[in-house]
C-alpha cells in the first residue's frame, strides 16, 4: 500500500504555507467521479440499500464549500492549518490544488467504515454543506480522523 501521506509531503510541497505541516492525507473518490461510480454499481464497498441512499444524499447536497471539491479523484490533505484537496493523475501523483479550507470552515470529519477496508471520508462544512469520499483501499482513514481531531483541540 502506497503512502500516501509521504506522497502528497513530496508533490504539493509549493501550495503549502511557510510553517504549515502536513499531518495525513488520503486517496478518495467523491461523488461524481468515474471510479466512484464503477465502485458504486458493482458494489465495492457499499451494500445495495447503501448505495442507493448515499447517491440520494450527493445529489442533494452539491452546493455550498462542498461543490468546490471536482467530481473526479483527489487527495485529501490535513495540515496543522487547513484541509486541501488535490486532484491526482491515473498514476496517483498530486497535481493541481483545486480547493483549500480553513479549519474554521470545517464543521466536523466522520468515518463511516465499509466493507474489505472501505469506507467514507464525511466531511461537513460549517455552511451545513457537505460531502463523502469513498476510501476504496486501505489506507488508515483512522488515522486521518484521528490527526483531525488533534487539530481541533488546539
């Protein structure tokens, strides 16, 4: 399993603030997005009825800060100062910073686990938008709700 963490430390070292650390980041699918939508229709992941009722949620919340993260793949990166989304090439290499969030913006950061290691990444902003990440493989999403949660306390 690739880290991804060092991966987005390495490639996205200029959109970073002087002093800003990078804490966790992970691979994620959110709606919309190609991949996402094959994962969704053969099941990787999701039970049926999930499915079902998690494609009636993204239809009805693509607004707000939410409807600034691209329906395609993206990391998702926590700093010690902000949450930035990054689309990443076929070859999962950091390319373009696409949308960048104060963490006062953010409302709150679940995990809602899935099956054989997958699970979603919900993100709330405090504009009451918000949206999901499907987390295909294994990359510790725990980890990333934890690192979220330091920040919040400071």
């Amino acid at each position: 399993m690739p880290d991804f963490t060092k991966r987005v430390r390495k490639g996205i070292a200029s959109d970073l603030e002087p002093g800003e650390a990078v804490l966790k980041a992970l691979s994620g699918q959110p709606p919309g997005s190609l991949t996402r939508g094959m994962n969704e229709k053969f099941n990787v992941g999701y039970g049926i009825l999930k499915g079902r009722r998690e494609k009636r949620r993204h239809e009805a919340t693509e607004v707000g800060l939410a409807a600034r993260i691209p329906p395609r793949n993206v990391y998702l990166t926590l700093t010690d100062r902000r949450l930035l989304v990054h689309t990443h090439s076929k070859l999962g290499v950091p390319e373009d910073l696409v949308a960048g969030f104060s963490l006062d913006q953010i409302a709150s950061i679940d995990l809602d686990s899935g099956r054989f290691g997958s699970g979603n990444i919900v993100v709330a902003f405090e504009d009451e938008s918000s949206v999901d990440l499907l987390i295909v493989s294994r990359q510790r999403p725990v980890e990333f709700i934890d690192a979220w949660g330091e920040v919040r306390r400071h």
